[in-house]
C-alpha cells in the first residue's frame, strides 16, 4: 500500500482510499501535506487537524462547482462536487465519536454526493429500508436497461459496509456501477452501527445480522423492479462477519460475498488488546463502543462476544466468494481460510487470495480496489446467470 504517511498505516488508508476511489493525486498531496508532520505523533492526534486540511481541498472545490453551475458547465461542476463529497468523507471517518462536528462534516459529505449525482444523471436515489420502529438509510442503483434481457427483471446485490465505511463509500467505491454495466442491480444500506444509521439515527451494531438482512429482503421483494429470487450479498471488511452471519440464517439469500473475511471478530478484539495486527480508525476503543452501543469495555466485549462464524459457515447453502488479501494487516488471512474450511455446505465456494504482484494484498484490497471490484462483480454476475439457469 502506497504510505504517504510512512509511520501512520491508519490515516495513510484514507490517502489512498481517497486516490482509489477517483481522487486526483494533487489535491490529495495538497490536503495531506499540511499534515505531515501531525501525522508522526500517533492515530489519535491531530485528526482535527486532517480534517481541517482536507476540508480546505474540498471546500475550493465546492466553490469552483458552483462558479461552472453559475455559468451551465454542470457536468464539471458534478465531477469536482464527487471528489468535494470523497475528501470529505474519508476526513470525517478518522474523526473520534464525540468530536462536535461530526454530524454536520457527515451531513456535507451526503449533500455534495447528492448534488453530484442530480447534476451527472446517476440514476441512484436515496430510500429508507424499514427496519423495527425506524428505517435503515440507503441507496439504490438499478441495473443499466440495456445489460437486462428483454422480459426479465434484474438481480440485485445488497451491499453492506464494515466497522466505519459508509453507504457512500460504497457508491465512491465503483462497485455499483460495475454491478450495473453486468445487470445487477444495488441496494447500499447503512446497517445499525455505521453511517447514517449511527450518526443520525442512535441505531447501534448487533451480532445477529440476520434481522437486518431480514428488512433488506423484505423492502426488495416490495420493490418489483428486481428478481425477488435473484438476491445476494456483499459485505467488506466487518460486513465479511455480518454477510456470512445473515446468509446462514436469512434462507431468501441466493449467494454471498465476504470481500476480506472477517471470520472471529471476538478473537480480534483479544488481539488488539494486546497491540497485534493495526487499527481501522483512531480511536478506536471509543469508536468501537460507539458503534455497539457499549457503556464499557466490558460492556463491549459482553455485546461482541458471539461475533464469530465457528459453527456458522457451515450453514451458508448457497455460493459464497471469499476475497481476503494476504498482507492483510487488520484481519490475518488465515481467517479466510478458516471460512473456506468450515463452507462445507456451499455448492459453490471460491477462496481468492490475492498477493503480489497483482496487489489487493491489503485489507479489502484497498491498494488494488478497483481491480478486485471487478473481480468480485464477474463473480457474481456469473454466479447470478448459474442460479437463473
């Protein structure tokens, strides 16, 4: 992975998250070098101090969209209002929990996303999953008409994000557009404990995901614009636990990605306890008993303690990918194996390590995403033609 902070793995991920998800490689060095130095002193500190410096990146690029909308160059403007909406959003993710201007640095970064996509023609739309006395938030992107056979009604991939992604990340990511050029359709949800669901809403994480995937299903048989029995699910990073977990359990799911294993979360906590493997975000102790809702360690370690997929896997009965990279310096590969070991009861699993010198060797292949992205998007659609017949 490309470390433009040579001592700081956490805040160097954003850098290149940023630069793989369609950032433009001067403006990333002009919002990362300010920092350069802060970034020496650890994860934790001078994360407002990122912020402030990737806002200023982001905040003239909104001025400039605005001067192309003034004078009708609106699909400039909705390219530098994508890239406003990206550096902003990897800036708010290294944030802690309580920093005051959490909320509204999240708010901006969906209201640039928005404003990109009316002014570029994306045929995405915002939608609310119904989910107990609430809704869960998402995006839902169609397949393109002209990749689905005449007569048929497109598949749709679920797709979930991890510990401290967000529905946007995953539109940053390219994924459902590459789902949309093979026909598949994409509904990308914010799940309790991330994004929206989190910031907005109070919703905390859970370790039976089965009950989100449950709501998921149910909004898409009510949608009638996709096949209701052509449904599958992708989740990266901690979505390659809660994936797995709702495809064991939610029968209504035709097939399954972990893209990077995640296959004993619990196990991971006792890890970073004791300072082996790196940390997705700083903060992280606070971050993760903000997401579970924890009022303690304890307390947090109670909640996630059923997080693993021992005696879990091995109820998947549809086809489960499993992608992990092998200089995983999060989630050790040997998890992914474990996974592909225990699917006994998968009729089609594929366990795709990647190493070098293809690249995605790293924690949901953030070095190489866009490559594996199509990876992983050739799987499913061909999966997906495999299950229709």
């Amino acid at each position: 992975m490309f470390m433009y902070f040579p001592t700081n793995y956490v805040w160097s991920m954003a850098a290149v998250a940023a630069l793989n998800n369609g950032g433009f490689i001067d403006e990333v060095d002009r919002a990362c070098k300010p920092v350069l130095e802060a970034s020496q002193n650890g994860d934790d500190v001078g994360t407002e101090l990122l912020y402030a410096s990737w806002a200023a990146v982001a905040d003239r690029l909104v001025a400039s969209a605005d001067a192309d909308v003034a004078i009708g160059r609106l699909i400039g403007a909705g390219d530098k209002l994508y890239r406003a909406s990206l550096y902003t959003s990897q800036a708010e993710r290294l944030q802690a929990p309580g920093w005051d201007g959490r909320v509204a640095a999240y708010q901006k970064s969906i209201d640039l996303l928005l404003r990109h996509i009316e002014l570029s023609g994306s045929p995405v739309t915002t939608v609310e999953v119904p989910y107990e006395n609430t809704s869960l938030p998402g995006y839902f992107h169609p397949a393109d008409d002209a990749s689905v056979p005449e007569g048929t009604k497109p598949p749709v991939i679920i797709l979930w994000n991890g510990l401290d992604s967000t529905k946007e990340m995953m539109y940053y990511s390219g994924f459902p557009q590459m789902l949309a050029r093979r026909g598949i359709a994409t509904l990308m949800v914010d799940t309790p404990g991330s994004g929206e669901a989190i910031r907005m809403r109070g919703l905390t994480s859970r370790y039976d995901t089965e009950v989100w995937a449950a709501a998921c299903v149910d909004y898409l048989e009510g949608r009638g614009d996709i096949d209701p029995a052509a449904i599958g699910i992708t989740g990266w990073s901690l979505g390659g636990y809660y994936a797995p977990r709702a495809a064991a359990f939610e029968k209504r799911i035709a097939l399954v990605v972990a893209w990077g294993a995640n296959h004993d979360w619990a196990e991971v906590q006792q890890r970073r306890l004791q300072r082996e493997g790196e940390n997705p975000v700083p903060h992280y102790w606070d971050h993760v008993q903000w997401v579970f809702g924890a009022t303690s360690m304890d307390d947090f370690i109670e909640k996630t303690k059923n997080m693993t997929l021992d005696g879990v896997v091995e109820k998947i009965t549809v086809p489960f990918l499993i992608t992990h990279g092998a200089n995983d310096r999060q989630i050790p590969v040997a998890y992914a194996q474990r996974s592909a070991e225990q699917a006994v009861n998968s009729p089609k699993l594929e366990l795709r390590i990647f190493d070098e010198p293809e690249g995605g060797t790293e924690h949901i292949s953030i070095d190489n995403l866009t490559y594996v992205a199509g990876f992983v998007a050739d799987w499913v659609a061909e999966t997906f033609t495999e299950l229709r017949g």
